[in-house]
C-alpha cells in the first residue's frame, strides 16, 4: 500500500508500520496534492516500491474555520478548491494514465472520497467545503462512464459526521448525536465502506457514490 501525506510524517510512518506489522508492505510518500509535479512524483514513487497500481483513494480534503459565505474570501475559496476539487481531479487523471487499458495499464478502481455535506449544504459552517465536494461527486460520474471500457471503475463515498480531527473543537459533541443512528461515525467504518467499493465485491458498481453517514 502506497500513501501520502504533506505534513504529518510520524502518523504516516505509524500508518507503515501498522501495515507491516499485519503482513503488507507500504510506502510513505511527502507529497502537496495541489501541486501536479508532486502528484507525478508520488505515482511514481509508489510504482517504484510496490510496482503497477491497481486501485486510488483519492482523500485528501481540508476545510477552513466555520463561517457564512458572505464572509469568505478568495484566499480561502481558492486554497479549499485547489485541495478538494483540483487536487482531486489531479490525482484522478494521474491515476487513469496509469491504470487505463488503453494506455497500456491493467485496469483498476478509484474511489473518490466526497462529503455527505456535498448534499446537505453546510450552512452557516463549510459552505465552500461543501461545494468543493459535490463538485468530487460530479466528477466520479463522469470520468466512470469516460474510463469505463477501460477496465476502469469509478465510485465515490460520502462520509457523515466521522470522529476525526478535521472538526472544529466542540463540533462533534455539538452535533454527533443529531444522525439518526444517534452517533458520529468511526474512521473505520469509512474505510469498510472503502475497502468494499476497492474490491471485486463490487465489480459491477461504477459511476456510484454511497452515503456512510447513519442516515443523516
């Protein structure tokens, strides 16, 4: 398993040698999605390491302090797309030149993680961050039916209210309990949703997004 990360080596590191000690190799990439050089580099170092990719998760996404959009300006409308959206759809097109059979690849699944935010909007909190994602949604429609005769699938998830550390203080307690599940979300079950979508359990699934949000 290849990863990457821009800033935070020692989680990257423990997230190697988590993969290790369960039996499976993995590689640590420092890598800025924003920046399409360093997208190339990290394919690359990846193919080096592990050899031919087979399947991309593409999760790299922030969000700014909470607040409404008559508020924001273009510095933070532009560094929350250039991450979310444009880094997006940057490592997506790295992935196809990579992976499509039409290019000499083998094939493989890309699994775009979206924002259960991209349908309900985010009001008064990450507007911008909410965009940014249905834009990701769009996106996994329409490079499914490019790249599907290519023996490529593309599918998408929409994570809820998930206990990580992308919330603001407080967030969480504030409104964990409003799913109707009556809970946040845990990191792991994302990455089941994840790992099924990946799989060849869901060969015949392409073009989807999935909500994993209990229902919120």
């Amino acid at each position: 398993m290849g990863l990457s990360y821009r800033t935070r080596s020692e989680e990257a590191a423990a997230v190697v040698a988590a993969c290790e000690k369960v039996g499976r190799r993995a590689v640590a990439v420092q890598a800025d999605v924003a920046e399409a050089a360093e997208i190339e580099r990290m394919f690359d170092a990846v193919t080096a390491e592990l050899g031919e990719i087979g399947a991309v998760i593409n999760n790299a996404g922030i969000v700014s302090p909470s607040g409404r959009v008559a508020d924001y300006d273009v510095e933070r409308l532009e560094r929350v797309f250039r991450i979310n959206t444009i880094g997006a759809f940057l490592v997506a097109g790295a992935a196809v030149r990579r992976m499509s059979t039409a290019r000499g690849g083998n094939g493989g699944v890309i699994v775009n993680v979206s924002s259960r935010g991209a349908v309900l909007g985010s009001a008064n909190e990450y507007v911008d961050y909410a965009s940014s994602k249905a834009a990701v949604d769009t996106l996994t429609v329409g490079l499914a039916n490019e790249v599907a005769s290519e023996g490529i699938r593309v599918l998408g998830i929409r994570p809820g209210l998930i206990e990580t550390d992308i919330h603001e203080e407080g967030r969480l307690e504030r409104i964990g309990t409003t799913p109707p599940l009556g809970r946040p979300g845990k990191a792991e079950e994302v990455a089941a949703s994840i790992a099924f979508l990946a799989s060849d359990r869901a060969s015949y699934m392409t073009g989807s997004t999935i909500d994993v949000a209990g229902g919120r």
